[in-house]
C-alpha cells in the first residue's frame, strides 16, 4: 500500500493526506505553493488546511502577505494517533463486553479469513483457565505463540500437537508423524480446546474457514483426539527395538514417524 492509502486508513481525506505529503517534502508553504505541489485545486487545498490544523497535524503562521503552513513530525502525529487508537480500543472493549452475553449453546458457528479465524483463536487462548489443547501448522504456531506461552506462564495446562516443523517448549508437545499428518488432512488443520468447554476446528484448504462449538460431544471428541496422540506419543517413547519389530510394518512405520518435542528430554 502507498504513504497516501495509509493515511486515509487513519481517518485522513485524499486531500488532507496529498497536503500533508506535500508539506513533509517542503516546508514552509502557503495554500496557494500547497496547491501545485499536491495537484489539488486551490479551493480544496484551504478546506484541507483546515481540517488539518483542527486535527492538530499542522502549523500555521499568519504573516503580512500570507499564511505559512508547516507539518506536524510524523513521529508526533503518529504517536498522537497511536494514543487516540488505544483510548478508542479501550473505551470499546469495556462498552462492547458490558453488552456482551455469551450463551453456552449447542450450536455450531462457522467465520472465514485468516484474520478472523485467528483472532477468535487468540481469544480462546487468552480466557482458557485451566487446560488448552492444541493441534498447530508451522504458520499457526508463529501466529498464536505469544498467547500460548502467556497461558502456560499463568499456569495452564498445555498440551499441542505440532504437524510442521516448529517447536514450543512452553507445552508437553509431540510431532505429529507427516506421513500420518498427511494422510489425515492434518498439515494445514488447527484446533484448540479451551478448558473442555469450547473447540475450535480450522482448516485453510483454499481460504482459511474454522467452526466453533461449545456442543459438549463435539467438545469432548476434539480433547480425546489431541490426548489420544499424545498418548501415543508417550507410549512410543517407552517402547524397544523388540516390541517395535512385533507389530505390523504399516502401524510400525506410524509409530517410528513419531518425534516428542516435550519440555523434557524423554517426551513425559
């Protein structure tokens, strides 16, 4: 995106951020200098200063002959809108939750995009209690990391199975075998259980989509799944060459595809 599309996704007109673009290449200026230098008609130049100067992003100085204009830093604007940002963010987050009433129905939910998908997940992540479960891809662990070591320093229960190649040490993890990971239409699947109480299941087959449920079957079978392969992985750790040998050559090769990434060093 262009320093002009920025700025008007901060709330400025086409205009006032032409003006303010050109009074950052050159200043002081009068309107009439701001004018040829933005390529915007005169009239629209002073409607522009004045919005601006009420935005508090320009200076002005009357002389004799005419007003000079000068731009607020960027550093300054940009910290004054940073600000603003967080007071607005604040005040809608302590209005919005006091509206806010979350029921515990059976329904199933559905959100597209990434960012939704994401966001909600962050969410879930923040308020869990208790017990998180995960199932994470390499782009998901990167995304929800910060949220997921918060957890685990106040004491949750962290328990993540890991279809890529990355690593979170802050959980009792295992890899996910990718032949098995493939076969099951795992490596782009993400799903967490917060608290035994809400899942959600996403997966990015062509756009990112994720369903969210608070149905308690549905709930429960998504924790069995994490927990059943992590069990496994603990099981694999403990088994020997012998008994290894003794098991089909299909469930044998699942079994060896399995790598603990745990905080200790025997996968426990």
């Amino acid at each position: 995106m262009s320093l002009l599309e920025d700025l008007t996704d901060i709330g400025f007109t086409e205009y006032e951020a032409k003006v303010y673009l050109a009074l950052l290449r050159e200043n002081p200026a009068t309107g009439y200098h701001l004018s040829k230098e933005a390529g915007i008609p005169r009239s629209m130049v002073y409607e522009a200063l004045g919005r601006l100067d009420v935005r508090g992003a320009v200076l002005k100085s009357a002389e004799d002959k005419a007003t000079l204009y000068r731009p607020l830093p960027p550093d300054a604007l940009l910290d004054r809108y940073r600000q603003e940002h967080r007071r607005l963010m604040h005040n809608l987050r302590s209005g919005l939750r006091q509206l806010y009433v979350a029921q515990d129905e059976d329904l199933l939910w559905t959100t597209t995009g990434r960012e939704a998908v994401l966001a909600y997940a962050g969410q879930m992540i923040r308020g869990t209690e208790s017990e998180l479960m995960l199932v994470l891809a390499d782009p998901d662990l990167e995304s929800l990391r910060e949220g997921v070591v918060a957890a685990a320093d106040r004491d949750v229960t962290v328990s993540a199975l890991l279809t890529g190649e990355g690593e979170l040490s802050c959980a009792q993890a295992a890899r996910h075998p990718p032949m098995e990971s493939e076969l099951h239409e795992l490596t782009d699947s993400l799903v967490i259980v917060a608290d035994g109480r809400e899942a959600l299941i996403g997966s990015t087959d062509l756009e990112m989509t994720a369903t969210i449920t608070r149905n308690r079957n549905l709930v429960l079978i998504a924790h069995q799944f994490v927990w059943m392969e992590l069990f496994a992985q603990r099981i694999f750790a403990r088994l020997g060459p012998d008994l290894l040998e003794r098991l089909d050559p299909e469930d044998r090769r699942v079994f060896e595809g399995f790598a603990p990434v745990t905080k200790e060093e025997e996968g426990v």
